[in-house]
C-alpha cells in the first residue's frame, strides 16, 4: 500500500487532479448549506453580470436565479450520476465478463454476441432513446447510462480471466475441488482488480459527460439542476451574456480533467509493467 501510494503521489497531475475533485465533492456535499435557497429560484434581478454583486459573486441567469447555486449544485448531479451509474455499470460487466471468461465456449461465445450487440449502437444515441422511452428522471438516465456503459467492461473482465484461469493457483483450486463462485470471486477477481478499478474511474467522467449531453438535450430530470441543463437553457444569451454558459462548461471540463487524471494516476501505480520497471 505505502509502494501505491508512493507511485500515485510521484504523479503530478494526478495530485492535482485529486485537488480538484476533492473541492468538486466538498462543493457537492455542502451546496445546501453555502445555499439555503433552491437553484430554481429567482432570487434577484435577472442578469446580474459575475463578480459585480457580493450577494451573487457568479451573477444570474436570464430568470434571476443564482448561478452559483446552480454550479453547486450541479456538482452534487453530476457526481451523484457518474458514481451511481459507472458503479451498477461494472458490476453487471464483471458478472457477465468472469463467466464468459471463466466458463469459455458456448457461454462465452453467448455472452460476447450480447455485449457486441450492445457495442454496435453509440451509447449517445441509445441513452438518448432510453431515456426519451421511460421518460426523464434520475433513474432513468441512471440507467440508460449504465446500460451503454458495461460492455467495455465486460470484455476487460474477460480478457482478464482468460489468462488468469490458466494460473497455477486457479488450476490447484480447481483440482481441490473448490466451486466455480468461490475460484472467481475468491481466487481470480481479487487479481483482476487494478485494471477494473482504473477503468471504472475513467467510466465515470464518461457518465458526467453523458448526463450533461443528455440535460443539454432538454433529457435530463427537471426537478435538478444539472450542469448541462444549464448550457443549454444559456444557449440562447451566448451573445448577451456568454458566462452563464461558459461557467457551467468550466465546470464540466474541470471535473472531467480531473476524473482523467486520476485515472492515469492509478494506472501508473497499480499496472504491473509500469511497476516493475520503476522497480
């Protein structure tokens, strides 16, 4: 663990992207205390240009609503969406990817004509439709999410236990007579994690990327604020007042950044080559 944290900390950007979600998250869980009032409501003259108001550093949109509120709690979203999503997205990917790859053959050849299926449609597009059919809430667009989101999963999970089965130690639990669950979740999954956990914090920076496509879109559940609800209803002032756009853009290109660096981050620390060539 020291070895980790030692490689993660060498990574510069890595730190700094670990800076920003951090700020991101603290923005997310506090946003009702820094802001009694809803982001929906119109609390002040419409317009107010950012940093001309100590009441309203960030200004107001074209209704007279907050837009610091609005960014804030937009993080709490957007976080909320990403985690949610990516987290039911690599759990139903490991499930299908350790049986493929464990039991080979016709589950594995059934299984990847499912995922493939799946991959052949953009997941802009099926996530668009999903959430169009069963109407725009929370849950729907977490779901439609996660559903475009597990295939690459799977097939990461696969590739792992094909290789991973043939181990000694898989071979020597097989002869044992240990079953088939507890060989994947106690002797192969255990070993297949580093590459899981470094491609579910890349898949959440896809989710927030996805959820504000869908918001932009006028897809996204009306009764939050979202960061792309709020590009998209600014759409229309880009003229007039370019920063009721640009602001939640920020935002979304910053979080992101930071998810990727982080990302990367644990790639170095966790991938075994890189491991043992810093060695």
């Amino acid at each position: 663990m020291k070895k980790f944290m030692h490689r993660f900390a060498a990574n510069k950007g890595a730190l700094a992207g670990l800076m920003i979600l951090c700020l991101v998250i603290l923005t997310a869980v506090f946003c009702s205390v820094w802001f009694e009032e809803s982001p929906w409501f119109m609390v002040a003259e419409p317009l107010i240009k950012p940093f001309t108001s100590g009441d309203y550093p960030l200004g107001t949109d074209m209704l007279g609503r907050d837009l610091g509120a609005g960014l804030a709690y937009g993080a709490r979203v957007s976080l909320l969406v990403g985690v949610v999503s990516t987290l039911v997205a690599v759990i139903f990917g490991v499930l299908i990817g350790s049986l493929a790859g464990f039991y080979g053959g016709r589950t594995d050849d059934l299984l990847m004509r499912f995922t493939e299926f799946f991959q052949t449609i953009p997941q802009l597009a099926m996530a668009v439709v999903l959430v169009a059919i069963f109407t725009p809430t929370i849950y729907s667009i977490v779901g439609a999410i996660a559903i475009v989101s597990w295939p690459p999963v799977a097939r990461l999970v696969r590739s792992e236990f094909l290789s991973l089965k043939q181990r000694e130690f898989v071979q020597a639990a097989i002869v044992i007579g240990q079953k088939p669950a507890r060989i994947i979740f106690t002797q192969i999954l255990p070993n297949a994690i580093s590459p899981i956990i470094v491609t579910a914090s890349l898949m959440i920076a896809t989710a927030i990327l996805t959820e504000s496509s869908l918001s932009f879109l006028g897809l996204g559940d009306r009764n939050l604020m979202s960061w792309g609800f709020m590009i998209g209803a600014a759409r229309t002032m880009l003229r007039e007042a370019p920063l009721m756009s640009v602001l939640p853009g920020i935002a979304i290109l910053l979080t992101v950044l930071a998810i990727n660096l982080i990302g990367e981050g644990l790639n170095d620390a966790m991938n075994p080559q890189l491991r043992k060539r810093g060695e």
